[in-house]
C-alpha cells in the first residue's frame, strides 16, 4: 500500500508518499479532447466568468465545452473535472484503496494549471476528509492545523491528508502542475463498481 493507513484513520492532518504514476498530463490532454469529460457538471475553472457556445447537431452532450472555451479559461485559471475515479485503471484502484481505508464512497478531483500565476482557489475548506496526490510539477501546501502551520512543497507521488473542515491553501511552485484530490464521502453506502473492463 502507498498511503499510512494507521495514519490517515487517526484523520488528523499529514503528508505522506502516495503513488508516483497516478496521472500524467498525457492522460488529461485526452479527457481535455473527450467531451464527456468537459461538461458543466465536471469541467469547472476558477474565476466565474460564463463562457456560451454554439451547439452541433451531432453533439449528444450539448455543455460540454468546445476548446477554444477551454484555452481561454486555462489562460486565465486554474481548473479540475470531477466523477473522475475512474479516468484511468491506477486510479480508479487508489479510489478503490481509499473506500477499503474509509468504508465510504470515494471519487477524485483532478486539479491542474498550465501557468503558476493564474487564479487558483486560495485558501479554503472541504466538506469531507481529502487526500490530495501530486501527479506532475510542485507545490507548496498549508494545512492551518488549529493555531499551527503544517507546510511542506510537495511533489510527484506526495501526498496531503486534510480533514473535513479545515482550512488549506497549495501554491504552485511550477509553470505547469497536476494533482489528484480523493474526497472521502461524510456518509453513503453507494460504492461505485471498481472492477476494470479489459479487452482480452
């Protein structure tokens, strides 16, 4: 196993060694290209701004984002798409882990910025546990553990556990950066199928 499992069932706040090939920015140039996958529902920048766009008659997905759209908010923030555990076979087995871990459902958010200096989400909190895995380029991560400080740069295969409720705040210290949050659900008994379909 790649994560303490004594140490994330304490749920207090900690880094660790997660896995090192979770997800590459090969992986997300595919999703960036699916239209699935860049839907209103689970393609979200920073920012706010509303982007519109015409829509085709072949389109069976008629929000999801056209490219150009993508660029432009790229440009200007950074993103994620969530209902992601299963955007590839590691990590949907990670997911997988943690729901072993947790006895909860878990789904993953992958977070990414092509420029250190875009609009980021800034200091916040999560409504459930979350380990978030660096999977390409460094950041520094701020865990406000009650009057202390936890901080560390993390980079590929490190990982941060932060509990429900308290506040974190990751600066990317590269041009480029790519990470992984697993939220563990507060409650719930709906697992998704972790079984991978293989063409043999």
């Amino acid at each position: 196993m790649l994560v303490n499992k004594t140490k994330l069932t304490s749920l207090k706040p900690h880094f660790g060694q997660g896995p090192s090939n979770l997800f590459t920015y090969k992986e997300l140039e595919a999703l960036l290209n699916l239209r699935p996958f860049v839907n209103n529902k689970r393609f979200r920048p920073t920012g706010g701004k509303e982007y519109h766009w015409p829509v085709y008659d072949w389109f069976t997905d008629k929000d999801s984002w056209p490219i150009s759209c993508i660029k432009d908010a790229l440009s200007k923030a950074s993103a994620y798409i969530n209902d992601a555990s299963r955007a590839n076979e590691k990590i949907n087995k990670f997911s997988e882990t943690l729901e072993k871990i947790f006895k909860r459902p878990t789904d993953c958010h992958i977070y990414f910025s092509l420029n250190k200096n875009v609009q980021s989400f800034g200091k916040h909190r999560d409504q459930s546990h979350n380990v978030i895995v660096v999977c390409e380029g460094k950041i520094n991560f701020k865990i406000y553990d009650g009057d202390k400080v936890l901080e560390k740069n993390l980079s590929k295969g490190d990982y941060a556990f932060i509990p429900v409720n308290v506040d974190h705040h990751l600066t990317p210290l590269t041009s480029k950066r790519l990470s992984c949050s697993f939220p563990i659900a507060p409650d719930g008994e709906k697992f998704d199928e972790r079984d991978w379909f293989k063409i043999t």
